[in-house]
C-alpha cells in the first residue's frame, strides 16, 4: 500500500548508539526552571508566587487564549521565583523556578475510563492536562483535535517514523510501551469519529513494527504500515502521501483532505491524561551523541537543565563542539546548557569538536540538487535569491510558508548555503510585515 514521497534524502542515522537501551527514568532533579511558553500560541500566565508551595501535577501556568496550554510543576516543592530564563528556542522567557523538597508527591487530577469517556470529556482533560505534540512542533493537542464546521476526518494517522538521525524516543515508547500508546490512538480515533487508522512505521524499526502489530491484530480499522527509510518520512504531509497516496495542498492542512496525524509520543500523553489523571510534566528524551559516555532515552522532568541529563549519562568524553536539543536536521543549537526540557524537547545531541565542520559560503552553481530533495516540490534556489536581494513580498510566490525548514537543501548544496537559515529569516519577514 505504502507510496514513496517525492524528494527527501538518505543521511546516516546513528540511531545504533540508544536504539537497544531500555528507557530510563532520569534523576529526581534538585530544582526546575518550568518555562510559560512551550508551545505554539499565546504564552501561559503564571498562576503562582515566590514561596508558593506545589507538588507535581500542580497548576502554575494557564492563558485564556483559545490557542495556548496549560503548564504545570514536575517537582513537588517551593516556588523560588518567576522570571526570564534561558529558553532552547527563545533565547529568554519567562519561567517558574522550583526547587524540590525530595517528597517527589503528586496532585493528579480525575481520571476516567478511556472505554467509555465522552469525546468532549476527553478534550476537556487533554486541555487540563496541558497536551501538545511531542513530534517538536508542540501545537496544543486540544485544539487539533476539535475540527472546524463543516470538517470531517476520515483517517488517523500515528506517526512513529521518527525519521530524524539519532533519536529514538518514540521508538523506545512503541515497543515498551505498547499497550498504552494503542489506548491513547484508539481515544483519539473516536474523538474525532475516524473510520480508519494506520501506524506509520520506518522498516529499520523491526521490533516497533512487530510489536504494534501484535497488539493490534484483531483490529480491523486500525493497520501498521512498515515504512522505506527516508528523511523527512515523519513530515505530516510526506506521510499522508506515502500511506494513503493523497496530496495535502500547499497552504492547505491535513484536515482539507480528511486526514489527521499525531506522534506516538502525543497519543502515550493522552492515554495518561484520560486513565491516570497524569498532566503533561515529563516526556522522553534520547540524550545521544559519540562523545556522551553513556548515551539513553531518559524519562525526563519538564524543566530539568539539559546539563543534568548530559552528566546523568555519564558526561562527555571529549569536548563538545555543538550542542543541539532536537536532532541534527531539524534541532537548535544551543549557547548555554542550563536551558530546559520543553515539551518539544526530542533529543540532547552532543557532537564533538571533529564532528563539526565549518565552510565558507560559495556561489551558487546552480546545480539543483536543492531542488531534487526538496520533499515539499520548492524551488530552493530562487526563494534563496529572494531573500537574499531582501525581495520579501516575492516570497510569496514560491510558497515559502510551506518549507519544513527540513534541511534536505542544505544537507546536499555543494556551496555551503546556509538555506534553512534564510528561509527561516524570509518567514520572520513576512510575518513582520503581515502584523504590521
């Protein structure tokens, strides 16, 4: 059944270094710098003070925006302050600092039977909860999930490609915790009244495959689709074209062609909220790289200094040259390491000083490798010329907004242009330009 999209490229992957390692539950961290903006949408508003005390699960961020989410503590403890602090896509936000007392006690919140709950109750309770997607984009799962009039989806997909080089995450939750991310695929698949879904699966995840397969082999709607490797196979709009053979429209999303995806990750997170009571407070984290010592996926508190983990895994063995939250692709390098965990915090990748290679920019030969790879059908080399020339109305015209800011372009350009870079630089300047 599965198609191939068009473009896309074939990088070494390194996922050898955590792939076979049990997940492991991350050190109790002494304090937790919980950031307000973790998502897409408004910033949450503090609802707590310096000498406030919290346990985990506490409320201690919400906004009245339609499209935000709520934040909670990870730690139970003693609110030390609310201030800017680093952010690893910010540069400084505000954040509540907390410093734990060691109790490690839970405020949870009613739980329900993910068999019977009520779709409305289902979204009040991922609303509560705090859920967004934990592919990286972070969009508020309560707000995905509530379909605009006159929308209709008749397909759900689970994405568990995990395409990015180096993380493993998601594929570590698909085979240790099975049972779970199939309740929370089948809770979303009744809230939004999907006759049919499909898991999507990179082949080089054979145990993954093997076990979602087991678990759902008597259920007639629902499919595993082992997938061929390929960078960027976990784009939303790459696999709804591999799966189901249908061209999401640029500027169009998945819902205009009756299609939703979510991330296994997201799909564990909903389980949780609806049978446990649990809010968004900690997520996986593959903490990976040559150099770290003893790389894993670690089970990570919200708000933990990305520091902490790298010496929880033993510490580097050599100096880094780069460090990257995310995966090498798509993720932010990062000027300091007291930056936190954020719900979209995929990965801490280490890569070592020889790792590193540093170019000089060179003319553009035209050779259009860029445009070959470009999985989204974009013309690299004139939206380049464009922001280049500062021609940023123009932009427009080559359907910028649809870049995924992969990374395929620049992976290939014999030039060392720094493509993403630019592109990203020409979306600023539209969106300077549209609020102004």
């Amino acid at each position: 059944m599965a198609q191939v999209f068009n473009g896309g490229i074939h990088p070494r992957y390194f996922r050898e270094l955590t792939r076979d390692k049990p997940l492991r539950e991350a050190k109790l961290p002494g304090e937790v710098v919980i950031p307000l903006s973790q998502h897409i949408g408004a910033p949450a508003e503090p609802v707590v003070k310096p000498g406030d005390m919290v346990k985990v699960g506490t409320l201690i961020g919400r906004s009245s925006k339609f499209i935000s989410a709520s934040v909670h503590s990870s730690l139970s403890g003693r609110v030390t302050a609310v201030e800017s602090r680093p952010h690893p896509v910010l540069g400084n936000a505000l954040a509540v600092v907390i410093e734990g007392d060691g109790k490690d006690e839970h405020e949870l919140f009613s739980s329900q039977d993910p068999e019977n709950v009520s779709p409305e109750e289902v979204k009040k309770l991922i609303l509560q909860a705090g859920i967004v997607g934990l592919g990286g984009a972070a969009f508020p799962a309560h707000v995905k999930l509530t379909l605009p009039e006159g929308k209709k989806v008749d397909t759900f997909i689970l994405n568990g490609a995990e395409c990015e080089p180096y993380l493993t995450g998601d594929y570590r939750i698909m085979v240790e915790r099975t049972d779970d991310v199939v309740g929370g695929l089948k809770i979303i698949k009744r809230i939004l009244k999907a006759e049919k879904a499909y898991v999507g699966i990179e082949e080089d995840k054979a145990e993954a495959v093997k076990s979602m397969s087991e678990a759902l082999k008597n259920e007639k709607s629902i499919e595993v689709i082992p997938l061929k490797v390929k960078y960027p196979q976990g784009g939303e709009k790459q696999l709804i074209k591999t799966i189901l053979n249908r061209e999401v429209p640029g500027g169009s999303l998945p819902l205009d062609v009756g299609c939703m995806v979510s991330n296994v990750g997201t799909a564990l997170s909903v389980y949780e909220a609806v049978s446990f009571g649990k809010p968004l407070y900690r997520r996986v984290v593959t903490v990976t790289g040559a150099i770290v010592k003893n790389p894993v996926n670690l089970l990570a508190r919200i708000g933990t200094r990305i520091g902490d983990l790298i010496e929880e895994c033993g510490g580097l063995s050599e100096n880094a040259g780069k460090v990257i939250t995310g995966g090498p692709m798509m993720g932010l390098a990062q000027y300091s390491l007291d930056v936190p965990v954020i719900k979209g915090t995929t990965g801490i990748l280490c890569l070592g000083e020889k790792e590193i290679s540093f170019h000089e920019e060179l003319p553009c030969i035209r050779c259009a490798r860029c445009v070959d790879v470009c999985p989204m059908g974009l013309l690299p080399t004139e939206m380049r010329k464009k922001v280049k020339a500062g021609h940023w109305e123009e932009l427009k015209d080559y359907s910028l907004s649809d870049c995924l800011e992969c990374g395929c372009c620049q992976y290939v350009c014999p030039a060392y242009i720094p493509l993403v870079h630019l592109f990203k630089l020409g979306k600023s300047e539209l969106q300077r330009i549209r609020q102004s």
